[in-house]
C-alpha cells in the first residue's frame, strides 16, 4: 500500500513547514487519476502522524477531477479513468489534470 509512504510523507512535509509550530490542518489535493486512495491516506495519516507536531490534525483531502485536452481538435474531456474518447473520436489525449498529488495548505498555531 503506497499510501502509507504517502501520509509519512504529507506528516514529514507538515512538520518541516510548521518549524516547531502545531500543525491543526492539512489539506491535501489528490487528482481522481493519481491512483492513490484517498481514504487509504486518511486512515494511514493518523497512525504517521503520532508523537510528533501533526498529531491530531485534521487531513482534508479535496478531489480533483480528471480532464483531458484532444490532440486534434482540442477539445477538453472529462476523465474518470486514465484514458477516454474525444466527441471527436479521437483517444490521443493530453492530460490537463487529475494527476496531482500536493499539500496544498497547513493550518498552524504556536505552542
């Protein structure tokens, strides 16, 4: 489960941002074409993020859609899967997002 090497690293890159500060939020944006899960993430960012300044912090995860551009006619679609269909009939596309995986935001408060 590559979740977990997730979540230790989302806890890792809260506490280096938060310098000794109490970390009470972190939103993360994971793309619906990421291929992680984001409830996996929830679960194992609890257990990461005991004994040190994210413990008890709140994960927001927000979902990003996947959309893809037409190399023809370039025209945006909509993806649910890693691959899709232009109106057009084209398959050939470019992936605009759906992919990301970031800590967007840290909710901090001094100790």
């Amino acid at each position: 489960m590559h979740e977990f090497g997730i979540a230790q690293e989302v806890v890792a890159i809260a506490e280096e941002r938060a310098s000794g500060r109490r970390v009470t939020r972190v939103v993360l944006e994971v793309g619906k074409l990421s291929g992680v899960l984001p409830d996996a993430v929830r679960f194992c960012f609890d257990v990461c993020a005991e004994d040190t300044v994210v413990a008890g912090a709140v994960l927001e995860i927000i979902e990003t859609p996947g959309l893809g551009r037409c190399r023809t006619c370039g025209a945006d679609v909509p993806l649910t899967r890693p691959f899709g269909q232009c109106a057009c009939g084209n398959t050939d596309l470019e992936w605009i997002a759906g992919d990301e995986l970031r800590v967007r935001e840290l909710e901090l408060i001094d100790v």
